[in-house]
C-alpha cells in the first residue's frame, strides 16, 4: 500500500513563518543600504580624509570618492570613469580644428635667461679647455642657478641635457647604453608606403555636388591571428564544426580541437600586443601622412584573445588600413623561450655565497640577461623569440558626426571598460573554464619582461635577479586569471585627441554644475603670479584611520551622502527649469547621474 501524497506540501514553496529559512529570505539591511547608495551614484568605498585648519585647529572629516574602474569594487565610481571616458571619446573625436594651440614665442625675460646659460656654457668650454677646474666648479653651480631661474620662468621641458657626475661608474653607464638592433624590415612582410608626417590632427572635408561640405571620421576594429579554429557564431562563414551555434552555446568561443590550439602563441601576442598597437599607429601615420588620432579600448574576444576598438578622427581607406595592418608586426628579441628547461615545481635553486641562480643537478651558474643578449647580438642567423602580427580581419567603418552610429559606437567602445578582462563573457560551461584554465597556465610561465622571474625556467637569470624571485609565480599583471594576459591601460588615447585629461573633464562637469547653481568658489583657485612668494596652503591633510574615535561607522556616512546626493539632484532639477527647457542642450553639461559629483 503505497502512502497518500500530500498535493498541499508538495505545491508549498514558501519557507514556515518564524523559522530559519524565512528570516534568512529578508533582505539584508547593510545590502538595501549599499544598493540604494548605488543608485543614487554615492561611492560605496569612501577614502576618509581629516582636514585640520591651521589656524584654528579645527578638524573635519570629508569623504572622498574611491576612484575605482571597475563594476567589482565600486559599481558607481566605475560608472562615473566610464561616463568621463564617453565624454573624451566624444569631444575628440569628429573636431573641425587642432585640440592644442601652439606653443607661445618666449619673452624677452625668457630669452635673456637663456642667453646667459648660453654664455655660461661658453666659459665652461673654454675653462674645461684650459684645466681650470675650479672655474668649472663655479660655473656648474652658477648654471644650476640660471636652470632653476629658467625653470621659475615658466619654460617647459630643459634648456640642455645634464652632465654626469664625477661619482658615476663604468657600471651604470653600460647600463644605460641601448642596444641598437638594425630596423631593416622582415621579408615576409610587405613593404609600406612612408610620406612626410605633417602637423595636424584633424582629417579630411569633402565638399558634396549642393556644396555641402562634412567632415566625417571612422570607427577600426584590430584583433590578433587565429591559433586554431574555434566554435563560434557563422558571420559569412560556418563554424569549423559545422553546427549553428547561439549565443548560449556552451561551446561558443572553445577551440574545436585543444589539443592542437597554439596557447603558447596566444600567451605570448596578448602579453605583447599593446607594442603591437604601438607600431601600428607608427606606420598608419607614416603612410597617411598626417597625425592620426585616435581613443578606444582594448578587451578580449570570445576565444580570449585580445582586440581593440579604436574611434579615429578623420577617414582613411580601407584599403591603406589593411595594407598598414598586414605589414605591421613587432619582434622580440629576447632569449629563446620556446621550451620549459625547468619545470615549475623543479626551478633552479639561489645560491646565497655566489649570489646567484644555478642548476640544481649540476650546481652550475646560469647566464645573465646581458650574456643572453650578447649571444642573440654575436649571432648573425639570430632570430627573435617572437613575432606577433596582426589578423586578416580589419572592420573599418565610417561614422558622421551627430548620428545615431556615433554614440552608439561610442557606447560600444566603452562597453567593458568597467569589467576585468576575464569578466567580460560569462563563462557559464565546462569547455569555457578549461580554455581560460589552460591559456592562464601557458600566461603563467611566459616571460613578461626582462625582469620577469619566469626567465630561470628557460634557463636565464632576469635582469637584475634576486634571491627573491620565485620562478613561476611573477607578480606581474599579465599572469593574473583576472587579466588574460591584458596586463597593461585598457583604454588608449592619443596626445592630441580632446586636448584635455580625466581631470579636466571632471573639471569642466564641476565648473557647469557651479554655474548652474550659482556656486561661486570661496577663494580664486587659480595659482598667483608669484608662486614663490604664495603662502602656504591654511590646512594640513591625513588619511583617516578606521579605527579613529571621531570617524562614524560607514553606514552613518552612506546614508548621509544619500541624503546629500538627493537634495543636490533636487536644488539642479530646479535650476534647469528655472533656466528653461533647453539649459541641458548645452555642450559644457555633464552626463545624466553625474551631476552632483562637485
């Protein structure tokens, strides 16, 4: 006889009022709490500063922003850097005139400073000359005084390179000699057009047939070769195993076959791409002839492997931009590294006496960095360890100004910029895992730069090696799981692209929020004329300790800056509509959640 079913606790899902489960099921206080400081955009992280007047001695406790980049530490901070980003990719990108004006003539109070170092060095000349060494001795001094009056002057940059010292050793000047490879070009590589790089940044107007004229600009997408098919979603193309795949696959973005995948290569061109980007902007302005600028960001695709999305001001053909990308590469000419000598959980071993790195079956000395180099440079067949290059893919498209296409390319540009780069696909599978598993393993015994302790498992010291390092375990970003090998900036910006930094942006949402509201600073913030003779600064600032007696709990704080970002939002909502409807039209206005960052 088989026991009735009970249909009622069968269907019962809620947990018993009272019991564990239930109140276990209420929302946190503390959770409710930072999720509405998240929506009103308060930093969840505040660095607490005490600031002491030093004239009273009075103390006060401000709450500053913690700066974070990423959603994982504090979602609205993050929010707010890529916000700053939107706005530089926006203001830089399809500009009708150059960013920076040209340097200002020197004065004649300048000038005079200069011509005085000019005779300076003259009598130093002479007097060296002569062996009049004292004399030497007093010139040295008066031409540091005339270099600090120089510099006081508002010169930017020194007027000459300085002497070396009397104290410097042979040592130190080997070892800031540059080794100088030959730039002779590979063979398997295209040649590139070079002209004269002329000095402008802004591209070129066309002038349509009703005499309209427009200034468009373009959006170029880079990625790396392939290193064995994977399963991915057909775009023109099947996938190499033939089946159709959505973009829940658990399979999207895992190589068909692992056992033949180049991880190794993949390891190597994602620690080394961002020289390879480097080189990339080298050659396009050299074949275009003109100073192209560019921002965008740099994350991984789905296999993993890095791609960049840049916005570049002006248009370019298509065809120049393939030609540059195919004939682009970098070589690195570091020791040869394309097998483990030593396994990781069997390194060679420091031996204290010789301070030194040897074998640890035959107790024999490693060669050094410069050894290593000098046998690459000895070797006339020498070949570089690696060469990354470009993939054939090249996406180039252009975007008018003012279009929908802009700005939704500039949300694309900027879409993972608040992510890490191991956060940026959702690896939701087992064949996902093992494929980011198996490309940290090969980034983790890949040498990441010259010092880098991976070196001693290919059998050569790093420069400058230690007793310290630990083979296998270099602290390096590049070998993070949280990287991918993505260890460097995320996002790339050119020097003359907006003409402005992060702080200058942040400056000018500050500056509209003041004017707006009628904020008049209580002090003029530009710096006097004098500098020399400025007095000091009336406070004197220290980071505040957790366990200060006079700092509240962080909740306290929290709420309170909730309560000040609403009454913000309030008196700026006010302000626009007693401005008028089209006072948020204006190009100095901030972005939408950012207003009361002031």
């Amino acid at each position: 006889m088989t026991a009735p079913t009970l249909p009622l606790l069968a269907q019962e899902h809620a947990p018993r009022p009272g019991s564990r489960a239930a109140r276990m099921a209420l929302p946190r206080a503390v959770d409710a709490l930072k999720n509405l400081a998240i929506d009103h955009g308060v930093c969840i992280r505040p660095v607490s500063l005490r600031r002491t007047a030093l004239t009273t001695g009075a103390t006060e406790l401000i709450d500053l922003p913690c700066g974070a980049t990423l959603d994982v530490k504090c979602p609205p901070c993050a929010k707010r850097a890529r916000h700053y980003r939107q706005v530089q990719i926006r203001e830089g990108w399809h500009r009708t005139d150059e960013p920076l004006p040209p340097p200002a003539a020197a004065t004649d109070d300048q000038i005079a400073l200069i011509s005085l170092r000019a005779h300076f060095e003259f009598y130093r000349a002479q007097a060296e000359q002569a062996a009049e060494w004292d004399q030497v001795a007093e010139l040295n001094d008066a031409i540091s005084e005339v270099e600090a009056a120089i510099a006081a002057e508002g010169l930017r940059g020194r007027i000459a390179p300085p002497r070396d010292t009397a104290g410097d050793d042979d040592q130190g000047d080997a070892d800031r000699t540059r080794r100088v490879r030959s730039t002779r070009r590979r063979q398997d590589v295209p040649d590139l057009p070079r002209q004269k790089v002329e000095p402008r940044t802004v591209g070129r107007t066309y002038v349509g047939r009703d005499g309209s004229t427009h200034q468009p600009s373009m959006w170029l997408t880079l990625t790396l070769d392939t290193y064995g098919p994977v399963h991915s979603i057909p775009s023109g193309r099947p996938c190499p195993c033939r089946r159709r795949h959505t973009d829940d696959d658990p399979l999207l973005g895992t190589p068909v076959n692992p056992n033949t995948y180049d991880y190794r290569r993949a390891a190597w061109d994602a620690v080394h791409f961002p020289r390879l980007l480097d080189r990339m902007w080298q050659n396009l302005r050299r074949a275009a002839g003109w100073n192209v600028q560019y921002a965008g960001c740099v994350e991984p695709q789905r296999r993993l492997a890095p791609h960049a999305h840049f916005a570049i001001r002006g248009t370019i053909s298509r065809a120049l931009l393939e030609q540059v990308s195919t004939a682009t590469y970098h070589q690195v000419w570091w020791p040869a590294a394309d097998r483990l000598r030593y396994p990781p959980d069997r390194p060679p071993v420091f031996d204290a006496d010789a301070e030194t790195w040897i074998d640890p079956d035959t107790r024999v000395a490693l060669p050094g960095w410069a050894d290593a180099l000098d046998a690459i440079d000895d070797d006339p067949d020498a070949e570089p360890a690696h060469v990354v290059r470009f993939g054939p893919q090249v996406k180039a498209k252009g975007v008018d100004p003012g279009s929908k296409d802009a700005e939704r390319t500039i949300g694309y540009i900027t879409k993972y910029v608040t992510k890490a780069a191991a956060e940026c696909h959702d690896h939701t599978s087992d064949p996902q895992r093992d494929h980011a598993e198996r490309l940290w393993r090969e980034l983790r015994v890949t040498p990441c730069s010259d010092r880098c302790a991976n070196w001693l498992l290919y059998g050569v010291q790093p420069k400058n090696a230690t007793g310290k390092l630990r083979p296998g375990h270099c602290k390096g970003r590049v070998h993070q799981k949280s990287t991918l090998g993505i260890g460097g900036r995320r996002v790339l910006v050119s020097r003359n692209w907006s003409g402005k930094t992060l702080r200058d942006h942040r400056a000018d949402a500050h500056a509209w929020v003041k004017a707006l509201l009628g904020v008049t600073a209580a002090a003029d913030a530009s710096p006097p004329a004098d500098h020399q003779m400025a007095s000091p600064s009336p406070f004197a600032w220290e980071m505040a300790r957790p366990g200060d007696p006079d700092l509240p709990p962080l909740e306290h704080r929290l709420l309170r800056a909730v309560s000040q970002r609403i009454q913000r939002r309030a008196q700026l909502a006010a302000a626009r509509r007693q401005d008028g409807p089209d006072v948020s039209a204006t190009e100095n206005e901030p972005a939408r959640g950012h207003e009361g960052d002031t």
